[in-house]
C-alpha cells in the first residue's frame, strides 16, 4: 500500500509541475510495468529518480531490463511483453522489487540477498549455485563487496551458465583508476562515535587502521561504499574473470523512458559466459 500511495503522490506531483512549472514533459511507457507516464524529461532521465508514477520505476532500472531484453530475446521489450519461460533460469542480487516480482513470473528468477535468505554471498559460494543460471542481475552491489574485488568476479562467473550473460551496473567515473576504500581489508568493524561511524580494522599483518568518513548508500544491510570503480578498471576486472562480448548500454530508448547524456557515467553493461 506504501509504494502504491508514493506513486500517487508522484503522478500528483507531475500534474502540479505540469501546471505551474515550465519543465518539458515526456510520455513514455514503462518497460517494467508497461503503462504510460507522462513525466518531466529532468526526472525521466535521473539515473535514480522515479519517473514512472505507476510502478515507480527509475532510468537505472528501465536501463537494466531494457539491456536484459535485448540479450535474451534480440529486441527491447517491455517486461509484460517478455515471452513466459520457467527453461529460463536468473538471479538477481538485491534487485528491487519493483522488477523483480514481474521479472519471477516470467522466468526461474530468484532474488538473494546479502543478509537474509535466499542468501548470495558472491565472494563465497556454495556449490549448489555453480553453473546454475541463464543470467544473473547485480546493479549497483559490487561497489559493496569486500576486497579483493577480482574474487567477486571470479564467482560472478562461476555462477553463470555457459551462453549466459550478466546485466550488470555500479556507479563509476569515466577516468582514472578504480580507487579502493579499505584495499588492506581483513578483520573489520563499524562502530559508533560521537562524530560518526568509523571503520576499524586489523590488517593480515596485525596493524589497526582506523577509518573516517564512510560512505553508505541507501538500504539496508551492508551497504558500505568500498571503492569507486573507473571505466577503464571495470572493463578490465570483468575481461580478466573470462567474460566476452562486453557492451556498454549507451542508446537512447525515448519510448520507454530511456536518456543517456554523451558524457554519462555508470551506463548498465551486459557481459557474456562463452
């Protein structure tokens, strides 16, 4: 009832801005929930801005079932348009809901979590999950993950069966290098100061580091920032694990809701298991 009074209260918000503002407006259909918003073209393209008032869908999750469309099926579909297919099997990690519960009554799809079952932990897997999924979603989870980053992958890989693919986002900067928080992570805790947060931590070789100003992104669980990723380092991270025919999903989609700027960061990218 929550997420159904929120997108009332954003329609009612775009009919108010629609009115006394001078933004431009789109309409478009929503390729998650496949109905029609008519939406201020600011918002519509904010990479975690809802934009459709509806299901509450932002750019960054349209952006993620555009690009799986495309690599199953050859062609950009809307979600209740997707071919129904238990043969297909996927994993999302902590995806939202708002296109996970439509995406697992079309396909085998389940999606884990970090801190409750079903429980993925990508840096160490258990058996049952090698080689079990057609695709696998991870958007915006492996700026979280503990280093060694390159162990992450690894398993990423191992998940996904042979022909599958990975649709895959994280926040990243065009230049430069990935730049790791806590790289000499090993033995941690977050406590609780007077100024904030800090990040204790005893290194393999038995040194204390003490960590300030930490970086959370929103939602629960373990959602410490522990690196920004760069373009160039991300591109070589996911060719270093084995994955093949690597894209970066830069094409505007006007239709459903879609903008990328020339200059965007942190496209969704889709990777392939060959």
């Amino acid at each position: 009832m929550l997420n159904i009074f929120q997108n009332n209260l954003l329609h009612l918000k775009f009919l108010v801005l629609r009115i006394l503002s001078d933004k431009e407006f789109h309409k478009f259909r929503c390729n998650i929930c496949g109905k029609y918003s008519t939406s201020p073209l600011s918002e519509i393209k904010g990479r975690a801005t809802p934009s459709c008032y509806h299901c509450g869908s932002t750019r960054r999750f349209r952006s993620i079932v555009a690009a799986l469309s495309e690599e199953l099926f050859g062609e950009i579909l809307a979600i209740p348009d997707f071919p129904k297919s238990r043969s297909i099997t996927g994993i999302g990690m902590s995806d939202s809901d708002i296109y996970a519960v439509p995406l697992s009554k079309k396909f085998s799809y389940i999606n884990t979590y970090y801190h409750k079952e079903p429980g993925l932990d990508i840096t160490s897997l258990n058996n049952q999950m090698i080689n079990s999924s057609n695709f696998v979603i991870s958007s915006d989870v492996f700026e979280h993950v503990p280093p060694p980053i390159n162990k992450a992958f690894d398993n990423l890989f191992k998940v996904i069966k042979k022909d599958g693919v990975c649709i895959f986002s994280v926040p990243y900067i065009k230049n430069g290098t990935t730049k790791e928080h806590f790289p000499d992570l090993f033995e941690h805790n977050i406590l609780e100061k007077t100024s904030g947060k800090v990040l204790v931590n005893k290194t393999k070789d038995g040194i204390t580091q003490i960590f300030e100003n930490l970086r959370f992104h929103g939602g629960g669980g373990a959602t410490l920032e522990m690196r920004v990723f760069s373009e160039s380092s991300l591109i070589d991270d996911i060719t270093r694990a084995g994955f093949t025919d690597i894209k970066l999903h830069n094409e505007n989609i006007p239709d459903y809701g879609i903008f990328v700027d020339d200059d965007q960061n942190s496209l969704v990218i889709s990777f392939h298991k060959n």
